[in-house]
C-alpha cells in the first residue's frame, strides 16, 4: 500500500455487521517514537473497485495536540480503480486517521493498493 508496488495491497477485516463499525488507518508520521509534523496538502488513495468506501473521513493529530484528533473531514470517493486525490489542507500533522465509513462491499471489506499523503 506504502510501497507504489501494484502487487501489495492493505485489505480491512471483514465486519460482520458492515453497519455497525468503522474501520480505519492511522498513520504516524515520524521516526520511532518521534513525531515529524508535516503540512499535508492532499491525500491519494486507489482502492480495488467493489472493495471501496462511498465515504471516508480524515482527522489528525497535530505535534502538539497530546494525541487528540482534530479537523474531520468528511469525503465521497468513487468506487473504482483508479488514483483519487483528496485536497486537505492539514498543518502542522503528525499522526492522520482515515476512517472508512460506508464500505460498497455487502460484507464491509476493503481493499486499498495505493496511499500517498503528499506536502503542501
């Protein structure tokens, strides 16, 4: 998912109540146990069509929030295959939560090939 290899992937435990949770991603940005804030202009996502989200919400943790989540941000993605670019606009970020929120799959899998968290 990390590695822009087409043959790795990040795949979501299957829910069995898909309705009933919500399933996420955390990344830490930094080195370790420490944290490197970053400016964070846009997010890039590829899912595997039939395994996306019809939504998704995105919150982080500034360097000096204490790991409190602020500034949700809630998103409509297309479900298919192709790169989808998410303007966000976050400063100072040093941990992003990507929470999915309406899975298209009946049984509320997910199944992401790509993730970028590109700068401002």
């Amino acid at each position: 998912m990390l590695d822009g290899n087409d043959e790795t992937c990040w795949n979501s435990d299957c829910l069995s109540n898909a309705s009933s949770s919500v399933q996420y991603i955390v990344c830490w940005l930094g080195d370790g146990d420490e944290c490197k804030s970053e400016d964070i202009g846009s997010l890039s996502l590829m899912f595997q069509g039939g395994f996306a989200s019809k939504s998704i919400s995105i919150s982080y943790c500034a360097s000096n929030d204490q790991g409190k989540y602020n500034q949700q941000i809630r998103y409509n993605i297309t479900d298919c295959n192709g790169m989808q670019t998410i303007p966000i606009m976050m400063k100072d970020v040093c941990k992003l939560r990507i929470s999915f929120e309406e899975p298209s799959d009946f049984f509320g899998r997910i199944t992401i090939y790509h993730l970028q968290i590109n700068p401002m």
